[in-house]
C-alpha cells in the first residue's frame, strides 16, 4: 500500500508548487532555450541531493536521486517547461509578461507539480532503493525536446520505467485518466505550394487559376479520410492554414496551405503522407498545374504500457479513493513528446483535471486558448500521484 501521508505531505508543500508554478507562468519562453526557467528549477531545488546533468542541446535538466535502501530499479518522472507563442488574455495577476509568449498548455504546472515531487521523494530518500530520475524539458511543443535530450545522452543508461502528468482545464476537478494503448497521436506537419499562372480576374481563360485546384485538393483531403481509412484505426487531416493572392482581380500564381496529418498506428501514419501527397499532385496535374508536397514529421504516437497504466491507477485509488481514477474508452488526437521516452521505456502519460471545484467543466477554457485557466488547488495531487508512482515502481516494479 501506499504511504497515506503522501498526499498531506504534498499539500504542506502547496504553497512552494504554487510560487513556482506563478514564477514560470509569469516569464514564459519558447522552444528548446528555457534558461530562466532552468534557473528557477535549479534555484527551488538547490537544497535537495540532486546529481544534476545538462547537455548540448537544449537548456534541459535531469536531476537524480539515489535512494539511501541500495540499489534497484530506475524510474523517470517527467515535466515540460515550454509556452506557446500567444498573448496572454486571462487577466490573472501573474500573467504572462512576455509579449508574444503564455504558458497556454499547463507546462508551468507540469514543472511545478515535478519540482514537488522531487522534494517528496527526496524527504522519503532513505525508504527508496534504486533511483529516481527527475526530467525537466524544453521544448515539447513542436521542438522534439525529449528528442534531443534522449540523444544527449542525459537519460542514459536509461529507466525501468516512465511516468507524466499533463493537465486538463476541461476535464473534472482531481479527475486523473489514462488508458493502456495509443493515448495520443503522432502529429506530421503537411505544406502543399499549388503552381499555376497568374492573371486578370475577368480572363481566367487566359491563366491557370490555382485557387480552384487548392480548394478541390481539400476536399478530395476530406474525402480520402472517410474512403481510404477505417473508423477503427482512425486518422485526422486538417488544413489549417491557406494563402494566395494579393488584390480582388488578380489571379494568383501559387496557393500556399498548411495542415496537421494525426493517427495512431505507424501503418496509417505512412500510408496517410502517400495518400495526400498522390492526391495533391494528381488534382493539381488534372488542371495542368503542379503540386509540391512537403512532409515535416512530428511526434510518434503516445503509447501507455498497460502495467504502468494500472500502477498509476492503484497509486490515484490509495490516494484519493475509487472515484478518483476514470479510464479513457479513446485516444485524444493530440499530440506529446513524452512518446519519445515512452518508445524506449515502458511507462504512461495520465491526464489531471484542473477545472475549479463546482464549476461546469465543460465549459472551461481548454489547452492552447489564450483564457486558459488552471485551479492551483488540484496541483499537490499531481505531485503526490508522480511522487506515489516512482514510490510504488521502485519498491514493487510492475505487476506480473
């Protein structure tokens, strides 16, 4: 069983997670340099035995604890420190101060509620055998940053096991899901440059109007989604962005479009860049104009070991009791770069409501909007579900 002063000791450290968690949220930085950040990590935990290591590529962090009971297992918790490249609009009397930039994606909590975790585990270090592996990084969205922290070296030799928490402002007050399987998607980046020829608006005739061709490409997009692959394994693509033109009776020479491809299963996922870039070029062909595809891969899928999900689960259980734990029927279509670590380390990623207590959740404000808001209230359970997880794996490991 788990310790049951776990979760009063991380609500004793309240108001330390939540001074973190406003610092970070106030100076938001983006991609794969957080040194402020990395500084305010290094600062609130400068007390704790911690052996720290950072490596060429990113300003991240991995922080280990060995346990004082000897040797034994290895366990990673992780927490991402990037913000997003958005103005921030809620109003809060710490938020961001940084034009331009918002910790839109809870990754100040992640942070916050990670540092917590340390300081439990590290006050507990004399029960602990084995090691626990502490991975503050930069650079999750988009940037690949647990990608290059891997190739850094700074997570080697590598865990027995893997644990994250990501927050959820639409999801119920203390609520912790997960599922066993593909949890999030991989995400591929798509951008298709439509050539045609330019002219008069009145004489269409006389040019090879792209528009037209850009707009049958995403319909043909649509189409092929629902055509070529099952509802069961089941895939998104979404043209996000489109740009052509320059006055209202000016043919364009070129259309420019943007979009995210997602599925979840590696099959789909090469088979859906074949399908888009053959349809592109084709329709374009059809008009007597070309189509250059180009394909930027982003993360892998999410995928959960199912004997870390029911670890995770019995921690939540011990924690906070039977109703505290909700398990996911389906995948999200987001996308996370914990995926990285999770397709060398068994391990599973969890969601945390942070909706205020007694409010319509579905009604929050979600990830990535510029009102996103998160209740501070809910960030000790984070920290005790990441500390009880390494706790649990180091003293029992998985389940046979």
């Amino acid at each position: 069983m788990l310790h049951h002063e776990l979760l009063e000791q991380a609500r004793g450290l309240s108001d330390a997670i939540v001074t973190l968690r406003r610092a970070i949220h106030a100076e938001p930085e983006l991609g794969l340099q957080t040194p402020k950040t990395r500084d305010k990590v290094r600062a609130a935990l400068a007390h704790l035995p911690l052996d720290w290591r950072e490596g060429p590529s990113t300003t991240g962090l991995v922080a280990t604890l060995k346990g004082g009971a000897g040797a034994g297992r290895r366990v990673l918790l992780r927490g991402d420190m990037d913000a997003l490249p958005m103005n921030e609009e809620t109003g809060l009397d710490f938020a961001s101060t940084i034009p331009g930039a918002m910790h839109a994606c809870g990754h100040d909590t992640h942070t916050a509620m990670l540092a917590g975790a340390a300081e439990l585990l590290c006050a507990r270090a004399d029960q602990l055998a084995g090691e626990v592996q502490f991975m503050f990084q930069p650079g999750e969205e988009g940037f690949h940053g647990a990608r290059f922290m891997l190739d850094d070296g700074l997570i080697d030799p590598l865990p027995d096991a893997a644990f994250a928490l990501h927050v959820m402002p639409n999801s119920p007050h203390g609520l912790v899901a997960g599922r066993t399987g593909a949890l999030l998607a991989s995400a591929d980046q798509f951008d298709i440059v439509v050539q045609g020829r330019g002219g008069h608006a009145s004489m269409p005739h006389d040019a090879l109007d792209p528009v037209p061709v850009a707009c049958e490409i995403v319909t043909a997009l649509q189409a092929l989604v629902t055509r070529k692959f099952p509802v069961s394994d089941p895939v998104v693509a979404t043209v996000a962005k489109i740009e052509a033109g320059t006055a209202h009776n000016v043919i364009a020479d070129r259309v420019a479009m943007r979009g995210t491809l997602r599925t979840l299963s590696p099959t789909n996922r090469a088979r859906l860049r074949e399908v888009l870039e053959h349809a592109a070029q084709h329709i374009a062909a059809a008009h007597g104009m070309t189509a250059d595809v180009t394909i930027t891969p982003g993360f892998p899928v999410t995928v959960c070991d199912g004997r870390a999900v029911d670890l995770g689960e019995q921690v939540v259980r011990d924690l906070i009791g039977e109703q505290g734990f909700h398990r996911l029927d389906n995948p999200i279509m987001g996308a996370e770069d914990f995926s990285y670590v999770l397709e060398k380390v068994p391990g599973a990623m969890f969601f945390l409501g942070v909706a205020h207590e007694g409010v319509d959740w579905r009604s929050c404000c979600s990830i990535h909007s510029t009102r996103m808001m998160v209740d501070e209230s809910v960030l000790p359970l984070g920290t005790a579900v990441l500390a009880g997880c390494a706790e649990k794996f180091l003293r029992e490991g998985f389940a046979a």
